[in-house]
C-alpha cells in the first residue's frame, strides 16, 4: 500500500510517499520519501533553512507517529495489508 501526497506553490513543488508492506507473517516494513523541487531563489532559502530540522527532527517524528499507529491497530486490519510480491 502506497500514499503520495504533494503540494506545490510558486516557491516549491513537493511530493512525500508513504509505503506499507508486509514482509513475513509478523514483520512490516514502512518506507517514508519526500523529493521537493525549489521553483525559484525564494524556494532554495527556504529549503537550506529549514532542511537540516525536517532531515533530524520533522521526519523521524513522522516515522515514530506512523510506526505507533501501525503497532496499535487492529491486528485483524494488518493481516489484511498485502505482502511483499513473490
């Protein structure tokens, strides 16, 4: 299972996926991306002021969060994620 969400703007163009796989019977395997695209010099500031917070801290935040959900779901939901193609 895969989301990818986006917005742009005319500073940025951004595009974060979010995958769910199921790799055995008891592991799960949770992939996070997020590729950004600066549009104009406004967009490139921007992006070197803020990248080094959202590289340590905003994504690994994200990750926690969605690794929680995932542990505390319904166990009969998870059986139901695909697995990992043969």
């Amino acid at each position: 299972m895969q989301i990818v969400l986006g917005a742009d703007d005319k500073h940025l163009r951004f595009r974060s996926s979010v995958a769910l796989r199921r790799v055995g019977t008891h592991e799960i395997e949770l992939t996070m991306a997020t590729r950004v695209s600066c549009r104009n010099w406004f967009g490139r500031i921007y992006m070197a002021c803020i990248h080094h917070a959202h590289h340590h801290y905003v994504m690994p935040t994200m990750l926690r969060a969605a690794v929680g959900r995932v542990m505390h779901s319904d166990p009969v939901t998870r059986q139901a994620w695909p697995a990992q193609p043969a």
